[in-house]
C-alpha cells in the first residue's frame, strides 16, 4: 500500500475549489505531524480536580478540637530560609500564605484511644501536645508561640474549599 497526497487541480461539487481542498490536505498532514504536541497541550488543559502546592512554614498557635482527642488545628505563616549554610527560619507578612484551621494528618485518627498509634493510658502514661509545644506544668502544654517549622501542603477539599495540612508526630512526655 502506497501513500499519496492528493493535489487538487479542480474542484468538489458543492463549490469546494482546489484551493481549500488543498488547504484541507495541508491541515490534515499538520495535525499528522504535530499529534504528540497537540495530545500534550490537550493534556495540559483537562483540569486536575487535586493539584496541590507546599511551601514551608511557622506554626504559630493551636487551638484544642476537643477535650481529651489529641487533635488541634494551627495556625501561622510562610516561611523563608535565611541561609543555606545556617538554616534558621524567619516568618513572612503575607496574607496569601498565613493560615489558620491547618490539620496535621497524623491527628486525624486521634481520639480518646489510640494517638497516634500508642494509649496514652497504659503504663507509663504520657500526655501528647500540639507541634511545636513546649510542656509547661503538669500535663500542660502551650498552645501559643509555638516552635516548629512545617511543610505546608494546600489543596482543595471535596466541596472546593481551601485545605491546609502538614504531617509531623507531635510532642510526647510521660505524665508526672
């Protein structure tokens, strides 16, 4: 089997001249030619329902989600690294990258029993903080001026809501 380009010296019935015949034999070995290109571009409009971003960033505060369920939603900014030779953080005044309402996905699970994967009530008991928390007094843990330094992911949630979330093990300590 051979393959031939037709020229078009007359036209079709129906007023289609050799001109846009041709024309249109041109625009097919186009599109021939340059498929892969044109699949690509195809690809790059569709719409990702789960595009995702991250950035990294300062937790500041931690608001408790319920007595007694380990599980806090945060609240802080982006950050920026000040050095690569000495990596210290420093917080940026943006409003399009400072949240709050932001989950950790190791809490998710966390209700009376289990914390992340232990019981806090068997021998030795211990209590759980929030990221970045430092123990106060017995078995009280701060929930502002928080330290810690997070990758932030954003995403969209089913409804098309705005979600933050990080994934980090929080702050353990034996109970007094």
């Amino acid at each position: 089997m051979s393959h031939q380009r037709p020229i078009f010296t007359t036209g079709l019935y129906g007023k289609a001249n050799h001109v846009v015949m041709n024309g249109m034999v041109e625009a097919v070995e186009t599109v021939g030619d340059y498929r892969g290109a044109l699949e690509w571009a195809r690809q790059q409009l569709a719409e990702d329902p789960q595009t995702m971003r991250s950035f990294p960033a300062v937790l500041s505060s931690a608001a408790s989600m319920g007595a007694g369920t380990y599980r806090w939603t945060y609240s802080g900014s982006r950050a920026v690294f000040l050095s690569s030779g000495n990596p210290q953080v420093e917080s940026i005044n943006d409003s399009t990258d400072g949240f709050s309402g932001a989950y950790n996905l190791r809490e998710l699970f966390n209700q009376t029993n289990p914390v992340d994967g232990m019981n806090p009530t068997v021998s030795p008991e211990v209590t759980v903080g929030p990221v970045g928390s430092t123990y106060t007094s017995t078995n009280t843990w701060s929930v502002t001026s928080l330290k810690a330094v997070v990758i932030m992911y954003v995403t969209l949630d089913k409804q098309g809501n705005v979600f933050r979330f990080f994934d980090r093990p929080n702050p353990v300590r034996c109970k007094e």
